[in-house]
C-alpha cells in the first residue's frame, strides 16, 4: 500500500489502485454520516475533489491522489457510512482508478513512511 500527506492510502490491483482513507483520518473526522461518491468514468487530475465526506464533527474533501479514470465506487458507503469509521483501510475503500502509468505511485509514501509522517 502507498499513503498521501491528505491521509488516503491506494492498494495496487494490476494496473488500477483502490482508494480509501487512512485510520487515522477517520479517527480525526469521527462519526461519518454522509458520503459523497464520484461519477464512474471521470477523469480526474491529482488533487481534483472527488468524494466529500461529512462526520458529525465537520466535512472534507477527497481528493484524487494521481491522475487516472475512475472505474468504480463503493456503493456500501452510500448506503452505511458509518463503515468509514469501522474498516477504513478494508470494506470502506471509496473508488478505484485505472492508472496510465504505475510508477506515479513510486512519489507516495510507504507504511512506514507514512508512520514516521503522523509522528
């Protein structure tokens, strides 16, 4: 797994990553409420808003951590939000993006690093 600065972390599965939010992030949102999922088939930049998610403490944005095409969501989320906050580095992943070239992910951290980034 690879981890961004914006607390999201992307699991590689051929040539698409899986994208979620970290442990962490969901500690610091607390309970979510809503989610906001992207259209399938959007293109999208790194850093371009594409889910919005609102806990009871706040609202923030997910933003695309590379560039690529988004393939799929996660509909579970829209239905049960609240899995953010019960597995948010498994079942409550939030879109997965087909990738033109998989060394972009070579830029992000690794467990590790991301560990020594929380402090």
């Amino acid at each position: 797994m690879k981890y961004t600065e914006e607390h999201e972390w992307l699991r590689i599965e051929g040539d698409s990553v899986v994208v979620g939010i970290t442990e962490h992030a969901a500690e610091q949102l607390g309970d979510v409420v809503f989610v906001e999922l992207p259209e399938i088939e959007a293109v999208v930049a790194k850093g371009d808003e594409v889910c919005v998610i609102e806990s009871v403490k706040a609202a923030s944005d997910i933003l695309a951590p590379v560039d690529g095409e988004i393939t799929e969501v996660n509909e579970a989320l829209t239905d049960n939000p609240g899995l953010v906050n019960e597995d948010p580095q498994g079942d409550a992943w939030f879109f997965k993006m087909k990738l033109d070239d998989l060394s972009v992910l070579d830029d992000l951290m690794t467990e590790d690093e991301y560990k020594d980034f929380l402090g």
